[in-house]
C-alpha cells in the first residue's frame, strides 16, 4: 500500500492534533502542521500551538516560520511541505499531516492553481477599497463574478476575497476556474474528526476561556508592540483581532470573548461542511484510526 501521508483534519477544537501526536509516537515519526496562522511567530495562544514539552516529544514542522508582518501564502507554504514530505519519506518516515485550513490541504493534496502572478499594487488599492467602503463590497463583487469561490471563502475572508478579485481582473477568468483537478498530487491516507456539533461548540468555549487565562491579553498587547497590528486584523487571525477592540476599551473583555466564541463556531462549521464532501475516514478519537482497515493495510506495508 503506498502512502506519501497520513492526514488527520477535522474542525477547530475536535481533538485532531492530540490525535496526531500520539499516532506521530506509535509510528516514531514526525508532524507537519496545516494551519495558515501557526507559521506566524509570536502568534502562540489563538493558534493553540502544541507547547515545547510536545515539541520535544515529537517533531513539528511548518509551524513558527516568519514573523506576522512577512509575507506568506498557500503557494509558499505547498513548496516547503513537499520539501518536507520529501525528506521524511527517505528516511523511512510517514509524515502525519495535521490541521484544519482545508483551502491549503486542497492545494497540497492537487496542486497549486496556475493563477496569474501576486499584482500587489492591484492589491493594495483593493484593501484600500475595502478600507473606505468595507469588505462586504468587496464580497458582493467577487459572488457577481465567480458565486462558486465566494460561497466556499465566506464574507469576512478579507485575504482571498481580495486575491481571487485580483486574478479575475488581471485575467478575465473567475478564480474558481484555477481550481479544477482531476486526481491527488499526494496520497494520503485521510481521516477527519467527525464529532457532534454540541460536542465542538462546547469544546470551543472552554478553549476561548482556557486561551483567555493562558495570558491572551498580554499575547495580543505584545503583538501590538511590535507594531503586528494588520497581521493581527487579518480574517483568519480569529483570537486576535477580537481583542484589539478590547485592548483599545472599546468593549468589554466578556464582548470580546463572545465574539471570539461565535467567530471560531462559524469557521468550524465551514471546516465540518468541507471535511464532509472529501473523502476521508470519519474518526472520533485515536482507537478508531487505529482500528481502521485502511490503518491496517498501512502498517503491514510498513
């Protein structure tokens, strides 16, 4: 049976990365993170980073690679996990690959889009657009010209609302017309965490809540310090850019810690409703890859 990855995605706070680690132990192997925010340094807290004592235990990659202020994008982040792959598989290793950012799993598992290259001037003046009139301007726009990609980014994706109107622009071609594939440029053996909508909900108010006594707060007011503000309003940077209004005393801190619940309840949900439409192994904990028939094809190739 040939793998290049065991794949573990699921939506926030579902338990996937503890799963990882301790199949990443029973295999001696090492962990690759996809998620889009834990390459930022110094974003630890929101990002729910594994701490040093699990990264001392187990080998992470792709995670604490640039500062939040430098650039970096799925095209970027696709190279160096191939790298990666890569290696790992010459030493004789399965990489486990862990995290919920579905759009860069899509574009590891099938490649990168062959869009028209970053136009950052175009770039700038649309975030200058969405600056005056907001992003909702922005969104209505794109769903006009390309509805397929604008229902899968959502509204507050300010990021890619803003990169798909640039290659619409620069190309005439809807951004959804790039992302056409037929088959995988990797084989993975793909398991998502499919638990009750209860269950994530619960778990992501105590994680808000255990994120807040983690120091959050003084997470964010260092952030700002070192002058990481737009990196911190980003849409994808949910933990954070809630606290800004908060640090500013423009809200209350338990303002904050709602909006933070509802954001993060909203992004999972998009990860469950992509999650479903792939074709991974639904799992609930660690037992169940463990005992799944594609599980034990693997391990007696191994």
């Amino acid at each position: 049976m040939h793998v290049d990855a065991i794949l573990i995605t699921g939506p926030t706070a579902s338990g996937k990365t503890k799963i990882a680690h301790n199949l990443a132990k029973i295999l001696n192997t090492e962990i690759i993170s996809i998620d889009s925010m834990c390459v930022y340094k110094f974003m630890n807290i929101a990002t729910a980073k594994p701490d040093l004592n699990k990264q001392r235990e187990i080998r992470y990659h792709m995670i604490d690679l640039v500062l939040p202020s430098d650039y970096f994008d799925v095209y970027m982040y696709v190279e160096k996990a191939n790298e990666i792959i890569k290696s790992l598989k010459e030493q004789g290793k399965i990489p486990i690959i862990v995290g919920g950012t579905y759009l860069y799993i899509q574009a590891l598992l099938y490649g990168l889009p062959q869009t028209s290259e970053p136009d950052f001037t175009l770039r700038e003046r649309l975030d200058n657009i969405a600056s005056k009139k907001g992003i909702d301007f922005l969104y209505q726009k794109l769903k006009t010209i390309d509805k397929t990609y604008a229902d899968k980014i959502g509204k507050n994706d300010k990021k890619r609302i803003i990169r798909a109107l640039e290659v619409f622009i620069n190309t005439g071609k809807a951004f959804s017309h790039y992302h056409r594939w037929e088959k995988p440029k990797l084989n993975v053996l793909g398991f998502y965490t499919d638990m009750p909508t209860d269950i994530i909900n619960k778990n992501i108010e105590e994680r808000v809540y255990f994120m807040i006594n983690q120091g959050l707060e003084l997470e964010c007011i260092n952030l700002l310090v070192l002058g990481y503000k737009k990196a911190m309003t980003s849409s994808q940077a949910i933990g954070y850019k809630e606290m800004i209004p908060y640090i500013e005393s423009k809200i209350t801190l338990q303002e904050a810690i709602k909006s933070i619940i509802q954001n993060t309840k909203h992004y999972a949900s998009r990860q469950r409703r992509w999650c479903k439409k792939q074709n991974f192994t639904p799992i609930k904990n660690l037992e169940d890859i463990l005992n799944s028939e594609a599980f034990h094809q693997l391990s007696q190739a191994l």
